[in-house]
C-alpha cells in the first residue's frame, strides 16, 4: 500500500467528524486596520470607529470579510508541523487548491472573539498526492450565526 492510500485509510473513519476546535482569537482594530493598509481596502465601515459607530448599522467598525477567510491557517493552526504530523501521517507537504464555497453569513465586528472548527468532508487520491476538503465554520462568541462558512481544498504529498 503506498503512502497515499495508507493516508486515504487514516481519514476515511474522520470523514463527516469535527476535527478540530481552534482558540478564540479576538478581533481587533489593529488588526482590521492592518489588513485595509495591505490589501487597499479602506473602506470607512472597516477603518473609522468614530463613522461607524454613527453611521454602520452595526454601531462599530466590521472585520473585512476576506479578514476573516484569511486568518484560517492562524484559526486552525492548519500550517503547523505538528498538525501536519497528527492530521496528515507520513506527508510531508501541504499546498492550499483552493476553495469551492465562501460564505459570510454575520458581519464579524470590532472587539468580537472568532474561532474556526473544521469537519473533514472528503479525501481522494490526486496525482502524486491526496485531496482533502474541509468545512471550516468561524464561530463569533455569543452570536448565532457564524462569520464565514467554508469548504477548501489542499493537497498532501508525501
């Protein structure tokens, strides 16, 4: 049995389980104020408390939503050595695909706490490697709904 399909064995009980709860990381204006500087994104609704808090149906400023999207590695802490290890035996490489699905169902304001939880959907053999796509729901403490619901896909290769 290779590498690869040993790894499809190790999964496949997972499929369909959450497999991993991240840590509550708290959004804050530096950080929102940090992301509109990198990506150009200067919006007011993101960068000015005092509009905002006048002016935004929300009363403070709101996180970008590809904030959110882009703080899943650091949600799920999915780029670690030791993730890779526990998650993903016997590979030694991991390259995001892509995504199929990004949603952002609640606004993810100033000072909210979010934490990301993975469920495992499916894994399959692609090329030299294995194909595995998660959901990753990105929980706003004491909110109902999530900030960001998504499915990707990255590659392992031995």
């Amino acid at each position: 049995m290779t590498d690869n399909e040993q790894l499809l064995v190790h999964l496949h009980p997972q499929f369909g389980q959450e497999i991993s709860i991240g840590h509550w990381l708290t959004i804050d204006q530096q950080r929102i104020d940090a992301f509109a500087e990198v990506t150009g994104d200067r919006q007011w609704i993101h960068t000015d408390p005092q509009r905002a808090a006048t002016d935004s149906p929300y009363g403070r400023t709101v996180a970008h939503g590809f904030l959110t999207l882009s703080l899943l590695p650091y949600l799920t802490a999915s780029n670690s050595p030791e993730y890779l290890a526990e998650h993903f035996p016997g590979m030694r490489l991991r390259i995001n695909y892509g995504l199929n699905r990004v949603r952002f169902p609640q606004p993810v304001l100033c000072g909210d706490r979010v934490r990301a939880r993975t469920r495992l959907v499916d894994a399959r053999l692609a090329g030299d490697g294995v194909e595995v796509a998660y959901q990753f729901t990105v929980e706003i403490d004491g909110k109902e709904k999530p900030g960001l619901v998504a499915e990707q896909l990255v590659r392992v290769y031995p």
